[in-house]
C-alpha cells in the first residue's frame, strides 16, 4: 500500500509539472505582443485622386477638356450685323398734313410713307429719336399731336408727341413693332384745320435695330462671314508630363452656338501651326448638332500636344449661316462657342508615373527599440487603411534614410529616394483594399534602422503598361492610406522562437 | 523622442518580467481542498478558523510548511489568441490586470490547546491599468494613448509570529446552548471558539503610476510620444540594518459547531486590525515632463537619491471573513462548502478591491495514512474556476500533506498555481 502511495505522489508530481506549461512547450501563458513604431502618417496630400493624375479639368464623363479658345474671338456678330435697318423717305424728312380726326386709311393722300429696305417678318426697334416739327407757328394752339401708324394696312394706337413752343417735338421710337416693309404715318390733333398745318418727321437714315425675325441666309448674302483669330497651346506643364507617359487619343471639339432656326457650317477651317515652323493644316469637321469633332488632316493631335515648340494656332474659317425665319437680337453671336482638347476617360500608360510624398522624420530610434529589433523579432512593414481603387496595380516603394543636420525638404527628397535607401518595394493590386496590410521584413531589411536621425518616404509608382490596356476611370477612383509603421511581433513563453 | 519611447516600449518588457514572478499561499492540505475552510481543524486552520487549530485533541504537534502561490486574472496557461485577447480586456474593464501572489515558509508547534507559530510571509497584489493591461497583451496602438492611472499595488514581506489559543466549549455548555436553541432538529455537538494574535514585522512596498502615454504623429506626420504628465511612484520601508522595520499586529477569531452529528458549521474574521506601520518610507519617482520650449519628454528619475516621506505609512492587510459547513456522507467522506469574501483596503488602491470565493472540495480518509482531498473554487478576483487535489501521507505521527492547484492547467485553463508541502509531528 506504501508503494502505491509513492506511486500516486510521482503521477501527481507528473501532473504538476504538466498542468504549468502551455501548448507550445513554454510555462505560463503564451501570446503574440506587437509593437509599432511610426513611421509615416497618411494625409491629403499623400492621398492620390483621380484628379492628381488627370487634372483637375477631368471631366469623367467625358475626359479631360483643355479649353483652348471661350467664344471671345471665335464668334460671328450676327446681331451686329443686322442691327440696322434703311429707310427710304426720300431726303430723310416725312412731311404730313395735320389733321383733326384719324384718317382712314383708304384716305391715303393724308397719309406718309416710310420704306424699310430689309425684308422682314417682323421687327422690333431699338432707341431711335426722330424730330417733329409743325409749321406755321401761329397756328400752333395745341400741346400734344397724336402719330398714327398703319402696318400692313392695320392702324395701331397712336403715339402722343408733346409740342414745345418753338413748335417742336421728339418721337422716342424705341421698342416699336413692325411687320412690314411699308408703313404709313398720319398726324392727328383736335382742333386742327385740315390743310392748315403741316407735320415735319426728320428720320435718321438708318433706324437702329432690337431685334429682327427674316431669312438671315439672304439678310447675309452680301456680308463677309470669315473668322480668323489665335488660338494659344498654353498646357499645364503637368499635363504635358503626363502626356508623355501616358498614351490618349485625344480629339479637337468645337462647341457652336446657335439660334432657334438657324443653320452654321464652317467651310474651310485650316489651322496654322504658330512657333518655329508654321504649318498648315487642312481639317474635315465631323458631327451633328452643336458640337463638331475636327480631323486635323495627316496629323497627329497628340503629335502637335506634345511637340513643345508649337505654342498654338492662327485659325481661319468661313461660316455658312442659313435660316428663313430667324429672330436676331442686337446682341446674338452665333458660330465657335469654344474650342476644347478632349481627351476620352480610357488611356494606357505608358511610362512609370511617380509620385512621392514628403520625406517625415522618423528620428533615432533608442536602445531598447534597437535591441528589440535585433531580437530576430517576427518584423513587418504595415500600411493601415491601404485603398487602391485606381484600375490599374500601384507600387510602393517605402525608404528611409540617415541625413543629419537641419536638412531642406529638397534635400531631403534628393537623398531619400535613392535606390540604396529603398527598404521595401509592395504591388497592390487594382481595386482592391486592406485594413492592414502587414510585409514581412527580414533581419537585413532592419539594419537602417539602427541609424540616427532617420527620415522617411514613400514612393508611389504607377507603372508602365507594357500591354497596352486601357484603363477606365471612375470619380472616386483614389489611393489612399492612413499609417505605416514597423510593426515588432515577439512571442511571449512560446517556447522555441519561430 | 529616442529617450521617451521606451515608456511605450519598456512598460511592455517590465510587465512581462511581473508576470513571472513566482509566490504560493496557505497550507498544503487547503490547497488540495481549493480554500483554507472554516471547517477543517489542525495547524492549517489557523489560516481558516482560530477555533480548530486542536480540533484533533492532540497534545504536541511540530510542524514545518512551505507553501506559495501566484495568480493572476487574465493570463491563462495557454496560447491566447486575438480573440481570447478581446474577451480577456473584457474582464480587465473592472479591475485592470490583478498580480497576486503569496508565500507562507514556517514552523509551528502547539501543545495542548495553545499554538505558536513563526512565519515568513510575503503577499502581494499589483494592479496595472485597464489601458496599460492592454497594452501588454496587444501591443501599442498608433495614435491612442495609454492611461496609467489605476496602476497600482502592495507587496509585503514580513515576519508573522505569535500565539493561538483554541477553546472547546464543555459538554455542560453546549448542553446549555442546545436548550436556548430550544430545537430538537438541531442539536449542537462540539463546539470550539477560537483566537489567534499576530505579531507581525518586515517589510512593505507600494507603487503607483499616473499620466498617459502613446505613439503617434504630430501636425505634420511626425512620429512623437503622446499623452499627459505622468509618475511612477515606489514607496517602501528600508530595512537595510533593519533600521525601519515596519510593525504591526493582526488578530483572528473564530466558531465552530457539529451539528446533528453529520454537519459542521463555522465562521471565522481574520486580520482583524491588520497593519503594519512604519515611521518613515522612502520613495523613489520616475517622472515624466513634457518640456514645452523644448518640445520635448524629460525623464527625472530619483532613484539614485535617498528621499525619505518623513510621515507614519500604514500597509493594511485584507480583512478576510469566512463561513462554511462540512457534511460527512459516509464515514471516511466528507463534504465541504466554504465562502470568504476578502477586502483589499489599503490606501493605494484609491478603488478597493473585493474578492468574493466559493469553495466545494471533498476530503476521503477512509485510509488514514492517506488521506485524499479534492476541491472547486471560483473566484470573483481572478475571474477563474480552479480544480486543486492533494494527499496526505501519514505514518504515524509523521504526517507529509501535498496540495496543488489550479489543475485546470491540465486543459490549459489555469491563471495561477498553488502548491504547499506541510511536514509535521504529531500525537
């Protein structure tokens, strides 16, 4: 019985021993411990957007849109040319018998005429002044005659003229209304003998024209419809970058503006290289509506985009503009509205695109930090919050440096971003996200790190693609990341380290 | 920057050090049983109820005991995965990280009904922030800072020396206490009242941590400390020629009762009193500044002068109230059920802590040289449900009793470890 009682006490001793370790052979517990030493934090301006690669002019829908001309020099006055309108009165002045009562207007030897050479559907006046004068003075007992207009055979309400006693008056002829070439004028006032008096109406030769509703194809039969303005390839240097690394198709766009009926072809649109060596380009205009696409004829667009020397154009046209029954204000300008470099949403790239962000100080890590990261520790480069929703892979080069002193952001950029420095290189895949996303780091790629006064950076690389695949963007397609830091995993009790 | 990274860093290495250190508790066989219960007499029970320290009626009894244990309340024997590591900072909300540990190394000798004993006694529990918990057991968060406040805790190593005296009411006494019960369904059997006085010197450090601290980036994305003005404080007797020893007294008393033959009942208050006092401690302070103008953390550590706290400083022991019965199912099985509530009251802790325990066990002599004892514990503390077992081997008047516990550690369960070897004379 003593013997089993020993034999007991020895299971039980067993036990205990067994009952204090943890699976992984160490005493106590076990667990993985982190710890992160900061590096760089993630901000707006090492957030990538799509419009730090395209510009801020992208329009998504529609692409980038260089504006190369706003309608200033581009446009055809068509409201100025038609704003006046000639009469013909003979020597300018209307002269009419003063009668007591409104004429009928089969009566018509009581009444004046005026002629508008134009032809017109109808027409709005805009401010003239025409002088009225009665004769004999003495017969003048009146304050005020009436004018009465008959437009196309129909009397309209008569116009008051207040008479002075000089026996003069002004007609402001501003805003009145006619429908036909031939309009015929009687001049009222009560009391008023007929045969008496008479009604002098001076009226400038040409009357000044608010708006007119004609055939504009006839009205312009004999006006010069050519343009010829400039055209300034004044790009963002930016884009001229990107244009070099970045294959697009780009295309001419002219925006015409127009009026209800009217019709605008341009006819013969060459555009005149101006810088070094001029040279002609011929152009087919394709496109309905308001809006063309110009085929610069045996010539690349995005040859012409990317040839510095070419810093912009002398255009020459001839616009065609039709329409029978068109109505032109003083003021409307039809024709180029805009002209605009368009480059669509897809494009492939074609040389690295690199950015980088500003160089941070890291500092000089202490001793225990250093010891820590001697201790053949679990190590890893970790990116928080990494976003790539950009459709094509991004790469990241993370770098960190020694440069002492009190060193310029310049400098700093020219000796961290070297090669040498490049502690990690990371693809991240198109689209794609992760809340952590931890790289192993070997013990080699933690020797910068016992170095003083550390900086560092991150590269952000899109690269070249040599398939020539075009990417298709969306207007929240960013790259983003909030932190990176070293992130030191020991094992604590975990027996033999890994 | 270089120098006050390693707030963040070291806490990290220290804690993992603290979490280390071995101590035990009690006497063998309340190990085995999972509690020192009111009901259980012998030497032993000067640790459960004054009353039975000579429940046995022995006339001699030499004893030596080595006992200790440690525990804490979120480690595990086991590998914690980041899951466990969420539910873990679940129980550290309440109470932070607990370190508790307790070693009892010493001799005892009663003859008759009086007992002396001298003990080397250490106990402890250190408490670490909720925040700094975390800390330890995930690692530092970027850009989040890490509170110290509710960092806190006593050590204490001491001598314990002095005298039980245990009493057995007489037959005409209990007789007289069963007709004021005046209930012929309860009839007292033995009963015993018991006192202990402890006369206690040593030892004592306390420590607490303020401020907060953490990793992140300033304005313009550089790496920094961040967070608030901080301390960690340790304040302790010098013993050094045993110049400043700190004193003090305890006492326990205690009941105990048979009833109807088969059941026991007790109740016991121990370290009633409790303290320790000393006239003077020094102190020693990490500070951590934030110099302004510099821009930068200044470390000012004092451990290197001799600042004395010129002022009484008390150490308080637990106050620890205990009850419980026992059944005898058949001869040579007994039963035992056991609750103690104990109140860490010491000033350091600016929140007390109260530690609730419910014990079963089982105790099996129908072997008397072999005795075979088994328990169930659950402590509202140490967050944890601990099986222990132990044996007894006795020859004679020579008696070796073995307890372990928390053999839960078996299936990787455990959170602290007991074990105590008691070797006694007696007869």
């Amino acid at each position: 019985m003593k013997k089993k009682a020993l034999l007991i006490l020895f299971l039980i001793l067993s036990l205990l021993l067994t009952a204090c370790s943890n699976p992984e052979g160490g005493f106590g517990p076990s667990w993985d411990i982190t710890a992160k030493i900061p590096l760089i934090k993630g901000s707006e301006e090492n957030k990538i957007t799509v419009y730090d690669l395209l510009g801020e002019d992208v329009n998504l829908e529609e692409g980038i849109s260089i504006s190369l001309a706003d309608g200033e020099d581009t446009l055809y006055d068509l409201g100025g040319e038609l704003s006046t309108v000639s009469l013909d009165i003979g020597d300018g002045t209307l002269e009419l018998s003063l009668l007591p009562v409104p004429p009928d207007i089969t009566v018509v030897d009581d009444l004046g005429e005026i002629k508008i050479d134009t032809q017109f559907s109808r027409l709005v006046l805009g401010e003239n002044l025409a002088t009225v004068t009665i004769e004999p003075l003495d017969k003048v007992d009146f304050q005020d005659i009436k004018l009465y207009i008959f437009d196309d055979g129909q009397r309209q309400d008569p116009y008051e003229i207040p008479i002075g006693a000089d026996g003069k008056g002004q007609w402001q002829m501003d805003g009145l209304v006619f429908s036909s070439n031939d309009i015929l004028i009687a001049a009222v006032a009560d009391n008023a003998n007929t045969g008496e008096v008479t009604v002098s109406i001076d009226l400038p030769d040409k009357l000044l024209v608010e708006s007119i509703t004609c055939d504009v194809g006839e009205s312009l039969a004999d006006k010069d419809t050519t343009i010829n303005f400039e055209l300034d390839l004044d790009l963002d240097e930016k884009i001229r970058e990107e244009l070099e690394k970045v294959e697009f198709w780009p295309e001419l766009v002219l925006n015409l503006a127009t009026l209800e009926g009217l019709e605008i072809n341009i006819k013969d649109l060459v555009f005149t290289t101006r810088g070094a060596k001029p040279e002609v380009i011929n152009t087919e205009i394709e496109g309905t509506g308001s809006k063309k696409t110009v085929e610069l004829i045996g010539k690349s667009l995005l040859d012409l985009l990317r040839d510095p020397g070419i810093t912009g154009f002398n255009v020459s046209a001839n616009y065609s503009i039709t329409g029978e029954e068109v109505t032109v204000n003083r003021t409307s300008k039809v024709g180029i509205e805009a002209i605009r470099i368009q480059i669509p949403y897809e494009f492939s790239v074609k040389e690295d695109i690199v950015y980088q962000v500003n160089g941070q100080e890291v500092g000089s890590l202490d001793q225990d930090t250093r010891e820590l990261l001697q201790n053949r520790l679990e190590a890893a480069l970790v990116i928080e919050d990494l976003y790539n929703n950009f459709p094509f892979s991004v790469e990241i080069g993370v770098y960190l440096a020694s440069i002492s002193g009190n060193p310029t952001e310049e400098f700093i950029e020219e000796n961290l971003y070297t090669e040498a420095n490049k502690i990690k290189s990371i693809s991240i895949e198109q689209r794609t996200g992760y809340k952590s996303f931890p790289v192993k780091l070997a013990s080699k790629e933690l020797e910068p790190f016992a170095q003083e006064d550390l900086y560092a950076g991150v590269k952000i690389i899109i690269p070249r693609n040599a398939t020539g695949e075009t990417y298709k963007f969306n207007e929240e397609d960013e790259f983003t990341f909030n932190l990176i830091y070293i992130s030191l995993t020991g094992k604590i009790n975990g027996g033999e380290e890994k | 920057m270089r120098r006050t990274r390693r707030l963040v860093i070291m806490p990290l290495m220290f804690f993992l050090l603290l979490s280390v250190a071995v101590n035990a508790s009690m006497s063998a066989r309340s190990i085995g049983l999972g509690d020192d219960f009111v009901v259980v007499g012998g030497a032993e029970a000067l640790y459960g109820n004054p009353a039975l320290v000579n429940l046995e009626g022995k006339k001699f009894l030499l004893e030596f005991s080595a006992t200790g244990g440690f525990w804490n309340n979120l480690f595990r024997n086991d590998y914690i995965s980041e899951g466990d590591k969420d539910k873990l900072l679940d129980i550290a909300e309440k109470n932070g990280l607990l370190l508790g540990a307790e070693a009892n190394p010493g001799l005892k000798m009663a003859i008759g009904p009086v007992l002396l004993f001298t003990e080397g006694r250490g106990q402890g529990l250190l408490r670490v922030s909720e925040d700094y918990a975390e800390l330890l057991l995930k690692g530092n968060e970027l850009e989040r800072t890490y509170k110290l406040e509710g960092s806190n805790g006593v050590m204490a190593f001491y001598l314990d020396s002095g005298i039980n005296y245990s009493h057995r009411l007489s037959d005409k006494q209990v007789e007289s206490l069963n007709e004021a019960m005046n209930n012929d369904a309860l009839q007292l059997d033995n009963c015993y009242v018991g006192i202990s006085y402890h006369y206690l010197q040593g030892a004592f450090f306390k420590y607490e941590a303020s401020g907060e601290f953490g990793l992140g980036f300033d304005e313009e994305g550089v790496g920094e400390i961040t967070g608030s003005d901080g301390a960690v404080a340790l304040y302790y007797t010098e013993i050094e020629e045993f110049a400043d020893l700190a004193r003090g007294h305890a006492f326990d008393i205690g009941v105990y009762a048979d009833l109807n033959e088969r059941y026991s009942l007790g109740f016991s208050i121990l370290n009633i009193g409790g303290s320790m006092k000393v006239d003077r401690v020094r102190e020693e302070r990490l500070d951590f500044v934030y110099n302004e103008e510099k821009e930068e953390w200044e470390l000012n550590d004092t451990s290197d002068q001799e600042f004395y706290l010129e002022k009484e400083n008390i150490m308080q022991l637990p106050l620890i109230v205990k009850m419980g019965g026992k059944m005898e199912v058949i001869d040579g099985l007994d039963l035992l059920a056991n609750y103690t509530i104990s109140s860490y009251r010491d000033s350091i802790y600016k929140k007390g802590l109260t530690e609730h325990r419910w014990t079963l066990a089982a105790e099996f002599d129908r072997l008397q040289f072999l005795p075979l004892r088994a328990g169930l514990s659950y402590s509202t503390l140490e967050s944890n449900l601990a099986l222990s077992a132990g044996l007894g081997i006795h020859l004679g008047p020579l008696h070796l009793d073995l307890g372990v516990s928390d053999l839960t550690g078996l299936f990787y369960r455990s959170k602290g470890f007991n074990a105590g070897l008691n070797l006694s004379l007696v007869f």
